[in-house]
C-alpha cells in the first residue's frame, strides 16, 4: 500500500469512527431527553390525579354536609306555615 492510500484508508476510518461516535451520541441524547419527557409527563399525570383525588374528597364531603343540613332542617317541625321555627332561624343566623 502507497502512502496516500494508507493515508486516504486512515481518513476514511477515522471518519466512519466519528460517524459512528456521533451517531451513538445522537442515539443516547434522544434516550435521555425521551426519558426526561416521559418523567415530566408522569409527574404531570401523578398531579392530576390528585387534584382529581382532592376534587372527588371535596364533592363527597360537600354533598355530606348537604344532606346534613338538609336533615337538620326537616327536623323542626313547622308549627306555622308562614313563620320559621326559632331552631330555624337560628341555625339560619349561624349560616352567616
């Protein structure tokens, strides 16, 4: 082999290594920013279920009291139609 085919082997190799480096390098940024995307996605999905999980506690604990009120209310009995019975009012005046 003549010095400028040895020299022209030699680029080549060099190249192709760089070619081969550089691609391999490429392949594993793209690993880790998939990585790092899938763990901001989950940590995003995580939140929401427990704002949702927050919500739904929230609801029920609304509709408890609700139903709470609402029994305590139809336990006074109404004495005159047009008037509220003094636990009404009272329970009324507590409201605000």
């Amino acid at each position: 082999m003549t010095a400028p085919t040895r020299i022209a082997a030699l680029l080549a190799a060099a190249l192709a290594l760089s070619a081969l480096t550089g691609w391999q390098g490429y392949r594993a940024g793209h690993a880790a920013c998939e990585a790092a995307h899938n763990a901001t996605l989950l940590a995003h999905i995580e939140a929401g279920r427990k704002l949702d999980d927050d919500r739904r506690r929230l609801a029920r604990e609304r509709d408890e009291l609700a139903a709470q009120l609402e029994e305590e209310a139809h336990a006074d009995p109404v004495i005159v139609e047009r008037c509220l019975a003094p636990g009404r009012v009272q329970r009324l005046n507590t409201l605000r």
